[in-house]
C-alpha cells in the first residue's frame, strides 16, 4: 500500500521538556490510521506538526512523497480534541468563514455545507447563533467543517467524545464512508473500543517516544498469549488431573452444567496437543483463541505488563465501550 | 481574496454590526456637539437679564451701575435682610450689599444670590466697583481721574505666529490648548478602547479553542494581524463617522441658529485708547474685552482658524501608529492568559507609558516646545498621545518626520514581538504564564 504521509525521525523539545524524540512514522493511503498513546505522551505535538501549526525541532514530515508545506493544509482536514466555535457567530456564517480559511470559496462552501446540514439535521439551525445549539449540534458542525474541502488526510482527536451512542455511530459510518471514497485518517483516542472497530494501523506513542507501529492483526498476533478457552461438559474428573504441567488453567466458571475454562499452554506445544489430553475426559462443546484486546496491549506496552486476568477481556466488545462514553 | 483579507473582513463586520457600535457612532458625535454648542448656547443664556438690587449703605456708588444689554443694576432703598427677602421672591437674582464702611475696608463688599452667581456678572461689579474705588481714593489723593485714565492703556495682545514663509498666522494658544487636550485624549482612548477589544477578541478565541482550528489554516500571525487590522479599521470607521456627523451637526446648528454665533472680531467695537475714558466708555471697553475673551467668542474665532486637514491627518496617523503599537501588547496578552482576570499582571507595563502620556499632557500644553514635550513626543511609546497634543500649537516638520518615521519601526517591533508570544500562547492553556516564559517564547525559534 502507498504511503500518504511519512513522519521521519520527528524531534520536539519544549522548555521544559521533549514531547517527541525520533518519531517515525508511516500512515498509508485509503487506510484508518489509529494514533495512540497515554496522556502527556506527545500525540497531540505531532498531530500539530502534522498540521503545520508548530514546526519539529527536528526531522521532516513527507505528504504523499512531498516535503510538507503550507499549500498541504488544503489537503488535510483537523479536527482538534479540544474544539470550540464562535459563540456569538451564526452558524451557516461561521462554517463558511472557516471554509474559505481553508481556501474554499464563500459560494462553493455554501452549496456544499447546506447538504451536508440536511444529512445532519442542522438545516433549521442556520441562521442561528452557536450559543443557541447543544454540544452535540455543535460537535456536528465542527465535523462538517471538518470534512468539508474533501482532504486527503483527516485527523480526528477524540472524535467521539461528547457525542450520544447514535452520533456516534452516525459519526463511525461517515468515517468509514470518508476512507471508502479515498480519504485517509489518522484517528487519536483512548477509547480502545473504536480502534479495534475502525482502525487498521496504529502507532503507539509513550513518553515522547514511538514503541509500537503496525497492521492490528499483526499486532494482536504478536501479543497473542496462548491462552485458550474452551466449553466441556460431562467432565469425568478434575482439569487439573487431566492436564499436565505443559498446560495451566488460568480461570474456570460452571453454569448449565458446562465448564468454561481458560487453558495456557505455557511451552510451544500445539493446541491439537491440548484436544488430545481433553477429548477422552469430556465432551468438547467449543474451544478457542483468546486474543488480547487492544486495550490489554496497549496497557502491557505502556506498563510493561498485561492487566490483572479477571480484566483481561472485560473490553471485549467495543460497541459497549463506546455506550459508556 | 486571500486568507488574512477574509479574517479582516470577518473581524470588521462583526464588530461593526453589533448594537453598541451604532450607539457609539451615534452617542459620539452627538456627544462632541454638544460639547461645542452647549458652552456658547449656556454663555449666551446665562448672561440675559441678570437683575442686580443694590443697597448702598455708603451712598458713593448706588448710580455708579449702568445696566448692560444682560444685567440691569436696580438700586433699592431697604435693608439689606428686606432686599435679600425680595430676591427669595424671585424680584432679583442677586443682591450687592455695600456697607459704609466699604470704603475703608473693601472686604466688607457682599454679593449674595439663590443660585451660584454669574461669574460675568461678578467680574462685572469687581470692574465697576475697582474703577469707582480708585476714582475715590485718586480724588483724595488729589489727583486727576482723567489724567489717569487717559495714561491707562488697555492691553489685549493679538498673538501671531511666523510661519517660515514669513506670512503671519494670527494664534489661539487657549484654542491649540484645548484642542491638544481633545486630540490627546482620543488618541488615548482611540487606543485602550481598540486595543482591549482585540486583547478580548484573541481571549475568546482561546477561551472558545476555536484557534487551534484556525491556525491549522492559516499561521497565527495571519491571524492576529487579520484580527489587528479589523479592529483598526472598526476605529478608523467610526472615528471618519464621528468627524462628518459632528461637522454636520454643528453646521446644521450653525445654520439654524446663526445668533448664538454671532462674535466675530470685525463686529467687537474697542473705544481708542487715546481718547479719555470716563467711567460709562470704561464699562463698555471693559465688557467688549470680556466679550472677546469669553469662551464663546474665542471658540468660534479659533475654531476657524484650526487647520482641520492637518488635524485629522495626523490625529488618523498617530491613531494608527499608536494602536498598532499598542495592539500588538495587547494581542500578546490575549494569547498568554487563559482568562480576562488574569490579564492584569500583564497590563500594568503597557498601561503605565499611555498613563505617563495623559499625566504629562499639562504639562506639555503649558510648554509645547520644552523637552519634556519633545522626548515624550519623539519615543514611541508616549508619542501618539504627546505629538497629537503638541501639533495644534505647530511642531516642525523635521520632528513629525522623525518621530512618525520611529512610531513606525516601533509598531514593527511590537507586532513582531507580539507575534512571536502570540503563536505559542494560543496554544497554551492552564498555566500560569511568568514573565520569564514570555521571554523564553521570543527567543525560541
């Protein structure tokens, strides 16, 4: 896949401290880009430099092969995590105002800001002023202006924040609709939920510095701890007894009469290796891999090691993170 | 239409189409009017039939009064505690008690009233009663009044000034007084009116963190020099609004009123000095003279003889000069707090300069041409304020030149300043900013 923007050896030192130190980094084309990291941990410096608001001390950024320069800022499109409006400002004024900052004409900008106002919902609140609007409507509009001059690479920090489950997933189709018709993003969050749900690539950014870059799977494949679960019935004596010391029960639960259990294979014997010890003492009603979530792997590089086991996949449907919020 | 022409433009018409704009330019020159024609309209008023009882207790000087075209002088032959009760009636605005020992001890002289006294009037009876006294005490001292009055010559210097053509300009210096005195307050107030509402406009755009959208199209200092000149030109338009609306109000007045403005030198009879005077032709030398140096009368001849294209010329330079000077503090101050209470600590320096230049206005309209007028109207800082207080009295062309062309270098200077504070301040929030830091944002490339 075609790099879209490549991040080089980024170094940003402020007074006090270095925010980046050697950040490289390589978004490609047409894919969601997840950006992720603790807080303080300079992703919001480098979505920055990205966006040509400061500049690294140094190191270079490329946007589609080319040295970045200030022509690019028509082509990328921000949406900052702390985001305000003009209170004062009526809507439809204030959306072409910062439509023609980005280099969009007053009148282009109108036609296209009134479908995507109808697509919202916000037609009737046009002419009104941005104090008169809910936090959510004025989420909504900042979106729009977002989107709107069609740029190649988007940045979305903590998008969803602020938004009712409904948006949410309004705002999750439009993203998806935006990659599927060319886009490129780059989206920053803590919500570990919406990454796995959207994201295809992440880099993880801790103490100013870049400790993990790559696709999800393989991120998820190389953190795979060889834990499986499985579902037995009839169980003829104790797991403990069936298994040998290759294999350890990390966690068992019984209702309706099974027996769900999670089994790590602590050597590099392989899972039919398991079945085999298994199938002669009980029925086998299902079995498999349990994958870290996001979540976990994001705790386990940011502090060296996974959460306490009954946690460990408390996260696992990321549709209810998102509820939550 | 490039990016900063669409943030002036922005920054222009919101300001412009609020409420309290279209009061402003409104209530201004209304306001400026008023100040010009209330003066002259209360002068002409308050001088028409000012009735005066006297009780003359001595006996020298009760026919001693002439009545004038606005005081009439009525000598009554009662108490003084009676006549004191027939203005309580209303029959007299004031009542002048000479008690017989007046003579001896002037001090003993009364003038009561039921309103605070005319100060004409007063001046008036002073003139009289100081002409009759000295007629007395000339008399007992055996010499001639006449002779006397005819060595008394009455002094009224016409000032002129040489203008280096040798042509004479004939001067105003109370008009080039106050006139100073305006310009300099304007200009003060052109500035922290203007200057804060940019200090606000750059606050509300950090409090509302819409700038971090902004400056991801366009550089900071797009942004704050689109925001500067927008509130410039708001100033500039309401200032050219308030000049032709009060011009056309005072005209209208004029027009409609052409009585109250009267006085012009050609119609001020002076009675020669050669001639000798008796007590009557004293009077009206006396009152012609007050007349000329009354309020109103030099207004009117003053005014007319103001160079108004080189006052507004330069009050719109210096203006500019000055608030671009200024904006660009207070830009910086905008970016570096994270609310309006916290602007203070800041404002103190940039205030202090604008306040030295208000305090020292007294004394530079006393001396327009001492040093202290010079220096404050040549060093940037103080220079809008002072240079527009000195030019009514006429300043040097070599002087505006190089105190307009270091007014110009030092608004270069802030704004760069400013410029540098303000792009990394924008993006800061929830710490408390030390002088110390600002200086490390400067620095830091």
């Amino acid at each position: 896949m075609n790099t879209l923007l490549h991040a080089e050896n980024i170094t940003k030192e402020y007074t006090n401290h270095r925010a980046l130190s050697n950040v490289s980094m390589h978004v490609p084309e047409q894919s969601i880009f997840g950006l992720l990291g603790p807080n303080g941990a300079g992703k919001t410096t480098l979505i920055r430099i990205i966006n040509q608001i400061i500049g690294p001390d140094r190191g270079k950024v490329f946007l589609d092969n080319e040295r970045l320069k200030p022509k690019h800022v028509r082509q990328i499109g921000y949406l900052p995590e702390e985001r305000g409006l003009y209170k004062k400002m009526k809507l439809g004024e204030q959306a072409i105002y910062l439509a023609q900052l980005k280099g969009l004409k007053a009148g282009d900008a109108k036609i296209m800001l009134k479908k995507w106002f109808e697509k919202f919902d916000l037609m009737p609140w046009w002419n009104k002023k941005v104090e008169e609007l809910s936090k959510g409507m004025a989420q909504k509009v900042q979106f729009i202006i977002t989107v709107l001059h069609k740029p190649r690479l988007l940045i979305f920090d903590e998008p969803f924040s602020g938004f009712d489950p409904i948006n949410v997933n309004l705002l999750k189709e439009e993203i998806l609709k935006l990659r599927d018709d060319g886009a490129t993003i780059i989206f920053s969050t803590h919500n570990m939920g919406s990454v796995e749900e959207l994201c295809d690539h992440i880099a993880l950014i801790n103490k100013s510095e870049k400790i993990l870059e790559g696709t999800v799977s393989r991120i998820k494949k190389d953190h795979a701890r060889r834990i499986y679960e499985t579902e037995l019935i009839n169980l003829q004596k104790p797991l403990d007894n069936i298994l040998d010391q290759r294999f350890r029960v990390v966690k068992t639960k019984t209702h309706d009469g099974l027996l769900n259990a999670r089994i790590k294979i602590i050597d590099d014997s392989s899972t039919n290796e398991l079945i085999q010890l298994l199938l002669p003492e009980a029925g086998l009603v299902s079995f498999k891999e349990i994958t870290p979530s996001m979540n976990d792997i994001f705790i386990k590089q940011v502090t060296g090691k996974f959460p306490a086991e009954q946690n460990a996949n408390s996260n696992n449907n990321p549709s209810d993170i998102v509820s939550v919020q | 239409m490039s990016k900063t022409a669409t943030i002036i433009k922005r920054e222009f018409l919101s300001r412009i189409r609020k409420k309290s704009f279209l009061v402003m330019t409104i209530l201004g020159p209304i306001l400026m009017a008023a100040i010009i024609i209330i003066p002259v309209v209360v002068a002409q008023l308050s001088d028409s039939d000012y009735a005066v009882a006297i009780v003359d207790e001595s006996n020298f000087f009760y026919d001693r009064f002439q009545d004038t075209e606005s005081t009439t002088f009525t000598p009554v032959n009662v108490s003084i505690d009676d006549a004191i009760d027939l203005m309580h009636d209303g029959r007299f605005d004031a009542v002048l008690h000479i008690p017989d020992v007046a003579f001896e001890s002037p001090s003993t002289l009364r003038l009561f009233s039921d309103k605070s006294i005319n100060f004409n009037v007063k001046l008036l009876i002073e003139n009289i009663l100081k002409h009759e006294f000295e007629s007395l005490k000339l008399k007992a001292a055996g010499i001639d009044a006449e002779i006397l009055s005819a060595i008394e010559t009455p002094i009224n210097i016409q000032a002129f000034r040489i203008k280096n053509d040798g042509e004479l300009i004939t001067d105003y210096p109370e008009i080039s007084m106050g006139l100073g005195f305006v310009a300099g307050f304007l200009i003060y107030i052109f500035i922290f009116l203007f200057g804060s509402q940019v200090l606000r406009g750059v606050l509300e755009e950090k409090t509302s963190r819409i700038v971090e959208i902004i400056v991801s199209s366009v550089k900071p200092f797009q942004l704050m020099m689109g925001k500067v000149i927008g509130v410039g030109m708001v100033g500039l338009t309401q200032f050219l609004i308030w000049v032709v609306l009060t011009f056309t109000i005072v005209s209208i007045f004029t027009l409609a009123a052409p009585d109250l403005f009267r006085f012009t030198p050609d119609d001020q009879v002076y009675v020669s000095s050669t001639q000798i005077l008796n007590a009557e032709e004293m009077r009206q030398q006396q009152e012609v003279i007050q007349q000329h140096d009354s309020f109103a009368g030099q207004l009117i001849e003053g005014l007319g003889a103001v160079n108004y294209p080189v006052m507004i010329l330069s009050f719109i330079f210096y203006f500019l000069g000055g608030y671009l000077l200024y904006a660009g503090f207070f830009a910086a101050i905008g970016s570096a707090v994270d609310n309006e209470a916290d602007t203070q600590q800041f404002m103190m320096p940039v205030t202090i300069p604008l306040l030295l230049s208000i305090i020292m206005v007294n004394m530079v309209v006393q001396n327009p041409t001492g040093p202290v007028a010079f220096w404050m109207s040549i060093i940037p800082l103080t220079s809008p304020v002072i240079m527009m207080v000195r030019i009514p009295f006429g300043v040097p062309y070599a002087e505006i030149a190089l105190s307009a062309a270091l007014l110009i270098l030092g608004f270069i200077a802030t704004i760069w300043l400013s410029g540098r504070i303000y792009r990394t301040g924008i993006l800061m929030y929830g710490k408390k900013v030390s002088y110390g830091e600002l200086w490390k944002w400067i620095r830091h490339p």
